[in-house]
C-alpha cells in the first residue's frame, strides 16, 4: 500500500479519535458541572447561611400579600414574595434579619416607634405561633441553636432610625425589643443623619444627635448599619464608631458608578479597616447597570404616556396602559453570575472577611436576578463562587462567619 493511500485512513482515524476526545472532554465538563451544583448545595445547608435583609415583615404587614389561610398568615409556604420556611429550608438560609422596615413618610406623620413596635410584634407572633419552625435570635449563639434544632432563626434589623425619635433612650428600648442592628435612615434625610437618596444635605452627614446615637449603640449591643446613609454620613461614622460596622444590603458602586447608594472602593476600604462586613445586596438595579439603564428609560417612556393622558400611575385608568406597555417592554434583569462579580470584587479588593448576602428579598420587588429569585436559590450563588475558584473555607465566611464575627464583636465591646 503506498503511503498515499493510507492518508484518508489516518484522516478518518484521527477525525474519529478528535471527536472522542471532545465528547469525552464535553462530558467530563457536563460531570464535573453537575458535581459542582451538588456541592454548593450540599455547602449551603451545611453551613449556616445569613441573609442581611429580608422585608417579610412589611410585605405581611402592609402589603398584603395573600397567604395560604390554613398558616393563619404565617409564612410556611406560599406562592406570593420571596420567603417562606419551606423555600428557606429548600435554600439553606438560616438566619434571615427581618427587616423592620420604617418609611420615611412616618418623619412627617408621627408614629415611627408604633409603626415599628408593630412589626417587631409580627416578627414575635411569627416564632410564637410556630415554635418547631421559627425562634427569634438576638445573638449568633441563638442561631446557632437554632441551626442545630433545625429551625430557622429571626434575628431583626430596624431600616431607618425614624423610631428612635429624639430620645436617645429609644436605642435601648429598641435593643431590649430584639433589634440588632438599625440602618441609621433610609430615603430621606431624618434626625439622625443624610440619606444617600436625598439631595437635601441636611446635616452634612450626622446630625450632633446623629453622633450621640451612633456611640450608644455601640454601648448597647446594636450594630450600626451604613446601608441608605450619605457618604458624608459613613465616613463620619467611621470616624467615630467604636464597633465594627455592617451594611446590610448594599452592592459595589465600581459597577454602577452614579448609583451613590452603594458603596465605592474607597468606602469599602474603610468598612474594611473597621474589620466590618458589606452584605450584597440582589436587586438588579442595584447590581448591574445596563439593567438598570433600560429599566430606567422605560420608565420614563411610561411616565410620559400617562403624562400626556394626563393620568398618574395609581389611577384605575392608567392599568390598562401600564399592562400593555409592559407587555411589549418586558423589564431586563440581572443574573445571578452579576452578584457573585459583586462579591468576588469586594474580595479582591479587602480579602474575603468582609462580604456576605445581603439580598433584599421581598424588599426589591420583581427586580431580582435570574438564579436568585427567592429564598431556595442560594446554592446557585454558591455553586458561581465555587466555579470562581472560592474554597469551602472562603463559602463558609461568606455564607456567616463574617457577619458573626461583627455581630460577636459589637457584643463583646458592649458589655465592656
């Protein structure tokens, strides 16, 4: 056989060897893939997971979503929001921060303190009409109790200040009712110190009342939250806090550079170098700028329509326009790769000790990223961190060590 014909041979012989190698290698990436998911949601109900902010309590409270009446309005399982205990347990979240959530209309009206005495009772009622599900925590101990007693445990936050009033004797009441960490205002500026929403610069950062409150809670036991506050405020904050400091729900300025609700590199910095923790807020708007972009121009493409109707948004009306215009510009979302770039930036930047889940579930409406939905999603941030290349160690700090280590921290100085 002369060697010319032996070509087409090996030609086929090595098409065929190729296309082996590739289905084997192709496989071999589909096994390894699978093993990954199984693995990050194996880690997340190995490890305690918490969440900086969950707005269950308002989404009860106010905006009536409906519940499975057998529950008596208590969320076991629903199909409305983002939490329930069984899609918190599918999850592995255990140790959810209820959001006491204080709009800043209560500045004006009054009532701030009933307002949030109230939903601390929900939060309350919650654990007590269901013991084998819920208990609320007031220190890391708590939750790791709960942890072992598989129950998901309801530590609370209070966003916004407004409550406190102007007695400073509200930051020990707070503290007495199970509040752990106060977000020090929320879209406007209030007694206390300027919002990061608000144009208005009243205090140029804290108020004196502002700075008064700050070393109280550290006094009492209370972490401060830096999550809505101006940049003034923060590093002002930072200046004279004596505790490490949390953000509870805020993302990476470096990705939505207008967007001063979330933190810039220098902020992240200091929060750092106080040994504090950001938690990664999971709104899409909060997350990725392109998204945030179109949503934002489709907004004002309907504001215009109904401008020129001469009909507001909350008009019976303006439904049908509304519907209809959302159906042909469906809004954009981000993905959950986008929060997991959120929080490999702020390791690459300060190292992992200072970053956790912060996500805002029923707090950010229907703007949450594909993969992170609800409470069941998290191994799927999990499983992005471990294609990243982040060890179990590393998950582990981010899923609860970080935020226990403040938490832990703000006690021990409390107590002297």
């Amino acid at each position: 056989m002369s060697l010319k014909s032996t070509i087409p041979f090996w030609g086929m012989f090595l098409f065929l060897f190729t296309l082996g190698c590739k289905t084997d290698s192709n496989q071999a990436s589909q096994t390894n893939d699978e093993a990954l998911k199984e693995k990050a949601n194996q880690l997340a109900h190995k490890f305690i997971i918490t969440d900086g902010h969950v707005d269950l309590p308002y989404r009860i409270g106010v905006k009536n979503f409906r519940l499975e009446k057998e529950f008596l309005g208590i969320p076991i399982q629903s199909d409305e929001g983002d939490f329930d205990f069984v899609r918190a347990k599918k999850g592995g979240l255990d140790a959810p921060f209820m959001s006491i959530y204080i709009p800043a209309r209560y500045q004006i009206t009054g009532g701030a303190k009933v307002f949030a005495d109230s939903l601390i009772d929900m939060v309350s009622n919650i654990a007590n009409a269901h013991p084998k599900n819920f208990v609320i925590a007031t220190k890391p101990s708590d939750v790791e109790q709960a942890f072992k007693d598989g129950k998901i445990a309801l530590p609370m936050g209070m966003e916004n200040g407004a409550p406190i009033e102007d007695d400073i004797n509200n930051v020990d009441y707070f503290h007495r009712r199970g509040i752990r960490y106060i977000t020090l205002t929320h879209s406007k500026d209030n007694q206390i110190c300027d919002s990061s929403y608000d144009t208005t610069a009243t205090w140029k950062g804290l108020s004196p009342f502002g700075i008064d409150v700050v070393n109280r809670m550290n006094d009492v036991g209370i972490m401060v939250d830096v999550s809505h506050i101006s940049d003034s405020a923060f590093y002002q904050v930072m200046r004279i806090t004596k505790a490490p400091v949390i953000a509870s729900h805020s993302s990476c300025r470096k990705f939505l550079p207008k967007f001063i609700r979330n933190m810039s590199d220098d902020m992240i910095v200091e929060l750092a170098k106080n040994d504090g923790v950001i938690q990664i807020n999971f709104g899409s708007t909060f997350i990725d700028q392109e998204v945030r972009d179109q949503n934002d121009a489709n907004r004002e493409k309907l504001f215009a329509i109904l401008d020129e109707k001469g009909l507001s948004g909350r008009d019976s009306l303006a439904k049908p326009i509304i519907e209809e215009f959302e159906k042909n510009n469906p809004s954009l979302f981000a993905d959950v790769k986008t929060v997991a770039n959120h929080i490999d930036h702020v390791v690459k930047l300060v190292g992992v000790n200072h970053v956790g889940f912060g996500s805002d579930f029923d707090g950010v409406g229907d703007s949450l990223p594909t993969g992170l939905k609800d409470v069941s999603q998290y191994p799927n941030l999990i499983y992005e961190l471990l294609k990243k290349g982040y060890s179990d160690e590393d998950i582990e700090k981010i899923c609860y060590k970080n935020v226990f280590r403040v938490w832990n921290e703000v006690e021990r100085i409390a107590k002297g």
